[in-house]
C-alpha cells in the first residue's frame, strides 16, 4: 500500500470519527466501561493466581501450641507429632521465630508490637506429610492433641483460592462478552451513521473504480481509533483503582500479596490494545458489510 493511500485512509478514519462526535464518544463510553470490568477481572485472576503460587511454596501444615503451655508440654506435643507414621518430617518454630515474622508480614507496620515481648506468640511445628491425601484426617487427629490451638493446612486455602479464581473466570468471561457485544453493537451503529452520510461519495468512488477495500479501510481506521481510545481510557481508570487498592492494601497487615502494576503493566495494555483493535475492525467490518453495497 502506497504512503500517500495510506495517509489518506487513516485521515478519512479520523474524519469519520470526528464527524459522528456523540456517537462516537458514546461508542468510547461503552468500551471504557468494558475494558474497566476486563481489566480488574484479568487483575484479580493474576493476583488470585500469584497467591496459589505462593501458597504452594509454603509448609503444607502447621501445627499451633496454645501460648500459655510450659516446655514440658510443648515437648509433649512435638514426642507426638514425631512419633506419628504419617508426618515426614518437622521444623519446630520458636515464640522469638514467630515474633521476628509477624514484624515481617506487618512490614512497615511493626511499631504496633513495640515494647510486646514474644510470650502472646505461638510454638508452632512446620510438618510435611508422606502422603498428602492423608492431609485431613492428620489435620482432624492433630487437633484433639491437648494443649493444640489450631492446625493450619496450606492445601484447604489453596483450594479456596481455586474456587474462587475458576469463578472470577467465569463472571470475567460472561461479563466481558456481554459488553464487548454491546460495544460492538454500538460501534457497528456509528460506522452506519458514517456510511449513510457519506453514500454519495461512496457511489462514485465505485464508479470511477476505487477498490472494495480502498472504500473499506476508512470505516475499519474508525473503528479501531474508537476501540483504541476506549481501550486507553480504560486502562487509566485501572490503573488508577489499582494504584488506590495497593495502596490501601499496604497500609494494613500483609494478609495477601499483589502483584506491582508496574509487572501488570504489559499483559494489561496488551489485552486492551488487542481487544480494542478486534471489537472496533469487527465492529466496522460488521456494519460495512451489511449496508456498504460494494
């Protein structure tokens, strides 16, 4: 394609747009509010997908000792866990141990534990089990051992989580489509309005012999210029609650991760540019193709 046809049809594409200003700012809305509800779907999966990871690496189990329970009684309870066929092996976690990472996960935080010594914390035993579909009935067994507070099992989170992702997922997928078609709808009644108007013009382009796709491209240029520009403020808004719920999320204790946006960045911008292309070309091809008899 030459430079100068090709200056040409993004320069009608522009026009188009411009022209058909209410309708195509309505057509921008529409892809905005998609992309908005694409993007913190898609943010939510990546985190929701980061903090199984990080599950995964963690102990399997772990084991909590009442706090109050003198040394015998904790050695009791280790001579237990030790003695039991099921546990692989173990790590025992000291009250210092587990004073030094909640200052850790509180992070900027850990002036709130200022002047508390470690007795509040808990021993606790780190355990990894020889077979891991014998993970609750360890974990209902090791809960009945006196002087136990609780049994934490990485697995039962991790499978929340699961749940939880395969669901946002789905809403993702059933949402994402309802307002993409919307805003294809919308776009596709923009491009028509564009090829009424311009319906002249456009017979005696095909008289004098401009080609199917010489009378297309234009019409495809504005679609995707609308599709882009929803995709660009969409990513903004983004970016902007995300920024806002980081920020929130670090003020408090780190119970979750996030991933930074910074690493967000490109599988978001990415989606959005791809998505905003597709639904503006389809959206035009769509309308062209229907009412542009050529």
């Amino acid at each position: 394609m030459k430079l100068r046809t090709t200056k040409y049809i993004f320069k009608e594409g522009l026009i188009n747009a411009y022209r058909n200003k209410l309708m195509s700012l309505a057509s921008i809305s529409v892809v905005t509010a998609s992309m908005i509800v694409l993007g913190l779907f898609l943010i939510i999966s990546i985190n929701l997908k980061y903090n199984i990871q990080k599950l995964e690496q963690q102990p399997q189990m772990q084991v909590y000792c009442d706090p109050e329970l003198d040394d015998q009684q904790i050695r009791t309870i280790e001579q237990t866990i030790k003695s039991d066929a099921r546990v692989k092996k173990y790590t025992y976690v000291s009250k210092k141990e587990a004073f030094e990472k909640m200052k850790e996960m509180l992070g900027e935080d850990q002036d709130v534990l200022e002047g508390l010594g470690d007795d509040f914390m808990p021993v606790s035993f780190i355990i990894e089990l020889n077979n891991l579909k014998e993970a609750k009935d360890v974990v209902e067994s090791f809960k009945l051992i006196e002087g136990v507070s609780s049994v934490r099992y990485s697995q039962e989170r991790i499978d929340i989580l699961i749940k939880i992702a395969t669901w946002v997922q789905v809403g993702n997928i059933v949402l994402t489509i309802i307002l993409l078609a919307v805003a294809m709808f919308i776009i596709s009644n923009t491009i028509k309005l564009t090829v009424f108007a311009r319906r002249k013009e456009i017979n005696i382009m095909k008289y004098i012999g401009a080609t199917d796709w010489f009378i297309r491209w234009p019409f495809i240029v504005e679609g995707v210029v609308i599709g882009l520009m929803g995709a660009a403020i969409g990513f903004l808004a983004v970016s902007i609650i995300y920024a806002l719920f980081s920020s929130k999320i670090s003020e408090g204790i780190n119970i979750i991760s996030l991933v930074s946006l910074r690493e967000l960045q490109f599988v978001v911008i990415y989606t959005f540019a791809l998505v905003g292309i597709g639904i503006g070309s389809l959206g035009s091809a769509v309308s062209i193709r229907k009412y542009l008899h050529v």
